[in-house]
C-alpha cells in the first residue's frame, strides 16, 4: 500500500491575454505588486483558493519568506521569472 504524505506537486494555472500559465512550487518567479514594485524570487508555497490564493516567496538574495496575495498583484503581473538561471 502506498500512503501519500504530502503531493509534492503544487501548481496553478493562471490565465491572462497571452494564454494559460502554469505555476508550481519551486520556480522561480515575478511579479509587480500594486506600488509599481518588482517582486521576484522562488516559490516555495501556494496556499488559498481563488482570490483569496497566496504566494509564499523567498526573494533573491534574502534569507527570510515573504506572502504575497494575488489581489495586490497588478493585473497580467505574475509569471515565469526566464532571466534567472539554475
């Protein structure tokens, strides 16, 4: 038998003008916040459903996690962050 602890496979899927998006724990990601400011950083949790979804980020270079709400996030802000290399 086999027992599921955790799935370690979070993911959401966003869409906006160019199509849909998925999102999974562990990428690295972008958004810009409601104050025109550049958030970006590695996913380590999604939590919530609908408008009321959190990101849990650690931003670059920062030791300590940060909580985003997805209704501070300018609209068509949330992505894929593609300059940052593994």
């Amino acid at each position: 038998m086999i027992i599921t602890v955790t799935n370690p496979f979070k993911s959401m899927y966003i869409e906006d003008a160019e199509g849909s998006l998925r999102i999974d724990e562990g990428m690295k990601i972008k958004f810009v916040a409601e104050t025109g400011e550049v958030i970006s950083g590695t996913l380590t949790k999604i939590s919530g459903k609908g408008e009321k979804t959190k990101l849990q980020i650690i931003p670059y270079g920062a030791q300590k996690e940060e909580i985003w709400a997805l209704t501070v996030m300018q609209e068509s802000s949330l992505g894929i962050d593609e300059d940052v290399c593994d």
